[in-house]
C-alpha cells in the first residue's frame, strides 16, 4: 500500500493545515514539510499554525470547558469509549502511516496505535472511579470530605517516537476529568498527528462537543513559547528531553503553573549470575534495538555478574547479527531508520566519544547505506563494552547503542545503575528472591519503575508511568495518573445551628439574636 492510498483511506488530502479548534481550519503560519525517515519521501506538507491561529484555538477549547465540566464523568466516558472504537477502526492505516513517518517497524507502530485503545478502555472505567475521600470532622454535625473537579483546559506537547500513545495517555485520562486540551505534537509527525485528531474528531462532531481535542502544529518559538507561558493553561504536559524539559518547567513555574513532565531515560538492567539468560538476552534485545533506540525506556546500560559477562555477550552479539535492518513497513524487519540525519549524526558522536573515552566497539555501530538502505538514515545497532567512570555513561544517547558493564557484587551493581541523572526505567534478572527483594527495596532500584525478570521497555497502561530525578517526577497513564488532571477540594458542611472552630478555638462575641 502507498504513502497516498494510506493517507486516502484515513481521509486526508491536501491542504494539511495544523491547527484544529475541534474541526481544522486554514491557518497562517509557515509551510513544514514531512519526509519519511525510511527513503526521504516527501508525505506532505503542512501549513503551521500561527500565534493569531492559536488564539483561535484556545478560545474555542475554553468556550467549550464548562459544558464539558458539566457533563456527567460517565458521559465523557462514554465519548472516549467511542473515540476508541472509532481507533479500532483506523488502526492499520493509522499503524502505517506512522511507520512511513516516524520509521518505527509496523509491528511497534500497531502496538502503539493498540496502546492508545487501551488507555481509551481505561478512561472509561476510570470515568466511575474518580474517587475522594470522607474524613472524620473533629467537630459536631459537620461533615468533612474531598472531591476532584476539572482543572480546565490543558497544554500537551508530545515527542516523535510516540506520537499516537503519549498524547492518549494525557488526552483520554484528562477528557474524563472534564478538561479540554491543546495539544502540539513533534514537528518530526505531523501527519500522524492530523490523522489521530481526524479520528477522534468524528466522534466529538457527533455530539456537537468539537472543542474538547484541539491541534496545534506550529514552531517551538512561537506556539511551545505561547503554551508554556499562558496563565490561561493550567497544566503543561510535556514529553522530550532532560535539557528541554528543564526549561519547560522553569517557564511553566515562572506564572505558578503545574508541570507534567516525562523526560529522559538512562536504562539499566542488572544481570546476575543466576538469571535465566535466555530471558534476558530476548529482553535486551527488544529494550535496547525496539525503535532504533528511540525510546525513553530504551535499555542503555547492561551491568553483568563477571561469572555470566563472557557467555552473555557472547550470546548477545549472536543476537544482535540476526536483527534485520530496512524498510519498516517489511516483514521480518526488526530495526527501522532512526528518525532524522540529526539523529544519526547524534549516535555516532556519541560512539566515537565513546570510544576516545575508553570503550571498546565490539559490535555494530556502522552507517548502512547500501541498496535501499541508501536514502534513509540506517545504522547498525552498537554494543560497547564500557567501564564505569566513562563521562558518556551519564547521558542518554537517543539511539541503539549499549553500554556493558561488570559489577563485583549487587550493591556496586545498584550503585552503578542509580549513578546517573536520570531515573525513569530499570530492571534485573535474577532467579533469587533475596537478590530481586534487595533491588526493590528502599535501598535498591531509584527509578519510578522497577521490573524483575523484564525488561526497562514496554509498560502496560495500567501502572502510572514516569520517572524520577531529571526525568522530571511526572506520571501519566493508570493507577491515580489522573489526579494531575484535576483539582483537589476540600469541603466542610455544618448541618447544624451551632459554629464551632476547629482546635476547640474559642473567638468573638455571641452573634445570636437577642429576643
């Protein structure tokens, strides 16, 4: 199927505009054009949303708030379930069109589209479950208890890797909690983007609730700068870099804002000498190849017991010469390109640091350029055998490179991979329940998620995901993700003729009528 057929069959053609108020209209900023990672195709062009654009957009998404408030959570649950059928339906071509623009295999790219269903499913069981509490009031006939309304409308900016998944976690959860969002995706996706709000538009249309998902594709200057800085905006949900991130969450603090943030992950997984190596060996190939590496819970560290190192990177190399390399969209491709020339230059500095700092290449590593490889931005996956004062190890590479390293016991090995920045995904294998209990512990893992006998890669939506450190603290997805969508109320009501204080405080002249 072509580029044109898939765009077709999800009901897009020229002009692409990027910006949607509900509905998109024509807009007035610059013209951005979308090529394929995987040949330099061209896919489209979009014309970008301008600041007069945005105002527009934020208008109609705050006129719609308080209708949607209003409606019954349930109700809302309802729209989002029907926002997930309406996925199912567009899924394969939805799939694909992400795979020609983002370059990640099709299998990942159906995986991706699949996730937001899921989170779909999710919100609308969530939608009966915003639950408060009812605490006990230390005073008489009063009452005491919490509830959780809308914040309003929200600011969501999201990455490249995921385009679909990560705007459904933070758009479904926070459209049951009666908000309604902006959302700028990555310049990187824009037609993926246009193609997702299409889909869930239809079914807002239908209700007469266009307003409630809003798109806004426009430059980092002038429409990121407008979100971040808008006192209008109660949250900003954002997705990308530690070093980016940083800066968002400076502006967004600067007005007194709530942040959201989902930033960089440095990755390791422990490996110990009675781990069941076949498992382990599967799971670092997904984390650390799965999207070119472009994940932020992609593995970037392997710190082995030195009894299994040798076997283990062995069988690892073996691996990693069976990954076939090309066209994502092929069956059998198990690595696409990575998303940009950038991106590429990026890794491969990143490699040769590596190496002047004392890393040893001992597999991969190299440019693909060859037959159809020639006009994308292939490379093969690289494994460096890595000591532990390496600079590098502290950084995330975006990209399929992997860092391994040994450690003496299973504290220096926690020690090693807690001593980075960054804390979003770890993990260990370990068939030792006092092994596997230790890197759970206070005193183990650092990282917001902690897997025994699974990789740093692919988290259900049922658990909150997020990281700690510089990856910024935030949580998007299941458990109690929501509560940052909202806000939290703490009500009191006297149902008595009496006012007593709290504390037993004792204040004032009698107010009582005197007869």
């Amino acid at each position: 199927m072509s580029i044109q057929d898939i765009l077709a069959e999800l009901g897009l053609k020229p002009p692409f505009y990027g910006a949607a108020a509900g509905q998109f209209f024509p807009t007035q900023g610059p013209s951005l054009p979308s090529t394929s990672p995987i040949d330099g195709t061209l896919l489209g062009e979009v014309q970008m949303a301008s600041p007069s654009d945005y105002e527009q957009v934020l208008n109609a998404a705050q006129e719609l708030q308080p209708r949607w408030a209003m409606l019954p959570p349930p109700k809302r649950g309802e729209i989002v379930r029907q926002i997930g059928l309406e996925l199912r339906r567009f899924q394969e071509p939805l799939a694909k069109l992400l795979s020609w623009e983002m370059g990640k295999i099709l299998s990942e790219a159906r995986g991706e589209v699949q996730e937001a269903i899921d989170i779909a499913d999710f919100a609308t069981g969530l939608s009966r479950q915003l639950y408060g509490l009812t605490m006990a009031s230390e005073r008489p006939y009063h009452r005491l208890y919490e509830q959780w309304l809308p914040l309003g409308t929200i600011g969501v900016i999201t990455a490249f890797n995921f385009p679909v998944a990560v705007w459904a976690w933070n758009a479904m959860i926070a459209a049951v909690c009666g908000d309604t969002i902006l959302w700028k995706p990555s310049l990187k996706t824009p037609l993926t983007s246009i193609a997702t709000h299409k889909i869930c538009e239809t079914v807002l249309q239908k209700h007469n609730l266009s307003g409630v998902m809003n798109l806004l594709i426009g430059a980092d200057d002038t429409i990121a700068q407008k979100l971040l800085e808008d006192r209008r905006l109660p949250l900003i949900s954002f997705t990308g870099s530690c070093q980016v991130g940083k800066i968002v969450a400076q502006k967004v603090a600067a007005r007194l804002g709530k942040c959201l943030l989902e930033l960089g992950g440095n990755n390791a997984i422990i490996i110990w000498n009675d781990a069941n190596l076949d498992l382990a060996i599967s799971a670092v190939l997904f984390a650390a190849v799965g999207t070119a590496g472009q994940r932020c819970t992609t593995t970037r560290r392997v710190i082995l017991h030195p009894a299994i190192a040798a076997e283990f990177t062995t069988r690892l190399c073996q691996s990693y010469e069976q990954v076939k390399i090309g066209h994502p969209l092929e069956k059998d491709t198990l690595m696409g390109p990575l998303i940009s020339q950038e991106a590429l230059d990026r890794v491969q500095n990143a490699i040769q640091e590596a190496k002047k700092q004392g890393g040893e290449v001992i597999y991969g590593g190299e440019i693909l350029r060859q037959g159809a490889l020639q006009k994308g931005f292939y490379m093969r996956p690289c494994i460096i055998k890595a000591h532990k004062n390496m600079p590098i190890l502290q950084e995330e590479t975006f990209g399929p490179v992997l860092y391994l390293l040994e450690a003496e016991n299973l504290e220096e090995a926690i020690a090693l991979q807690n001593g980075v920045p960054q804390g979003l995904s770890s993990a260990i294998f370990t068939t030792n329940l006092l092994h596997a209990e230790t890197f759970l512990s206070p005193l183990g893992s650092d990282c917001g998620i902690a897997n025994v006998n699974v990789g740093t890669s692919g988290a259900e939506i049922g658990g909150a995901f997020g990281g700690e450190k510089e990856t910024g603290g935030g949580r998007e997805a299941g458990s109690d993700a929501w509560k940052a969508y909202m806000r939290r109320q703490t009500v009191t009501i006297n149902y008595s003729n009496q006012l007593p204080l709290a504390q037993g405080i004792e204040f004032g002249t009698s107010t009582k009528k005197k007869t």
